[in-house]
C-alpha cells in the first residue's frame, strides 16, 4: 500500500470540494501516515486566491498538531511559459515543505493573460515545441526547489525522458497520477529505464478520492515498473535528498 499522498486539494482550489480538514480525516481513516495538501497556485483558473497562501500553511499548522498524521504544507505551482517561469515565489517556497509542479490548460485569465500570451503555444504538438517545453521545465526545476513533476506531458507536450534524467539526477520524483497518465506508450519504456524515482499521487479533489492511486498502481503493472522505483509504496519518499 502507498504510505503517503502529496497532491491532494482542498477548497481553496476552486475546482475542488473538500476542506483540509476533510481530507486529513479521510487520509487517517485510509491508513496513510503522510500527506500533503498542494492546491492550484494563482496562475491555474481555479488557483487559489492572493494572500491565500498564508492561510493554508497557517490551517495545516494548526490541524496538524491535532491529529497522528504527518501534514506537509505543499503548492501545485504552474509552469507558465517557456521561459521555466513558475507561479511560486521562492520566498513562498520556503514556507512549505514540498513543491510539487505541473503544467495547466486552464489559467487565471484576467491578472496574467496579457503578459503570458506566449502559454497558449506551449500546448501545440510539434518538435520545436517539445524542445521548448522540455526546456521548459528544466529551467523550473533548476531555479526552484521543485519536489515531485505531477502529470508530465499533460496539456503541453514534452521529451518525458529528458525530464525523468534530469529528475533522476537532483532527485526529483516524477509522479503517476491518479486521474490522468501523459507519458506516451513508447516514452515509458526509456523513462523507466532512466531509474528515476516515481510517486503515486491521487490528485484529488474531494476527500474521498484521498489516497485512490489505482491509475497510477495500473501503470506500474502493465509497464512492470519495479517496487523499489515507486518512491511512496510499502515506503516513505525521502524529500530531504533534493540537490
Ligand atoms: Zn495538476
Ligand atoms: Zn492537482
């Protein structure tokens, strides 16, 4: 069974329907001894509000005291365009105690469309496209303290196994997501190969999808992904090794 779940929102995601609270109560009843509430940062149309961020990390303090389960104050930050610019300030990121990153067809229209026009050419399938992108998200991950990739390849196309190497490297866990998987059929193979370390994450968006990786536990099996390469399976993931 998976130890622990890193992505996983609450009500100050828009689109999701469980508070905190809710779902701490629904991990404990699940056995999981670890979780992490990473909801949508401002870029994503259903992100959280500016100023939010402050009352999340303070709730998941409070609550955490209450209850036998390890909390971990997280973000699901956007990658916004190929420049590798993401939505989290590093001054944000070092009031959590993980980042996770993922890359969204939807976005805040209003604040940020005019100057981010150049998001919507990220989602075009083409070779050029993919080098950019795949760039893309090595700059992130290179300028930020990004812990786990979460649904890579999903909305913008990109080289899964440059990602998964350079993952491998600064130990970065690439996810298999629970409601969506974006690497393609013939990339899987050679991102297995490059050893990196996967982690099952629900992405859930209410409290009783908490801790449901069964997509991801479904990939493991037809890829025969090795246990010892799923970094939150009959374990728990080490985030102190990020480098
Ligand atoms: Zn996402
Ligand atoms: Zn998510």
């Amino acid at each position: 069974m998976i130890y622990g779940d890193y992505h996983i929102h609450s009500t100050y995601s828009k689109d999701a329907i469980s508070t905190i609270e809710e779902n701490i109560t629904s991990a404990i009843n699940k056995g999981l001894k670890e979780i992490a509430i990473s909801d949508h940062n401002y870029f994503h149309g259903y992100g959280i509000k500016f100023g939010d961020r402050a009352k999340i990390n303070a709730e998941i303090e409070r609550l955490r005291t209450k209850c036998n389960i390890r909390v971990l104050k997280s973000a699901e930050a956007n990658l916004i365009d190929q420049t590798g610019l993401i939505d989290l300030s590093h001054e944000e990121q070092k009031n959590l105690d993980i980042v996770v990153l993922g890359y969204h067809k939807s976005y805040a229209k209003a604040r940020w469309l005019t100057k981010f026009v150049p998001h919507i050419r990220m989602r075009r399938n083409n070779p050029k496209t993919i080098a950019k992108n795949t760039q893309a998200y090595i700059t992130a991950l290179t300028n930020n303290k990004i812990n786990i990739v979460a649904h890579i390849g999903y909305g913008a196309p990109v080289n899964t196994v440059e990602i998964a190497k350079f993952c491998k490297e600064h130990n970065i866990f690439l996810e298999l997501n629970g409601r969506k998987n974006c690497i393609p059929d013939d990339e899987m193979r050679e991102v297995i190969n490059t050893g990196v370390q996967f982690i099952l994450n629900s992405d859930a968006h209410n409290y009783e999808r908490v801790g449901d990786v069964r997509l991801g536990l479904t990939i493991m099996e037809k890829y025969n992904i090795p246990e010892w390469q799923i970094a939150n399976l009959n374990k728990l993931p080490d985030f102190t090794k990020r480098c």
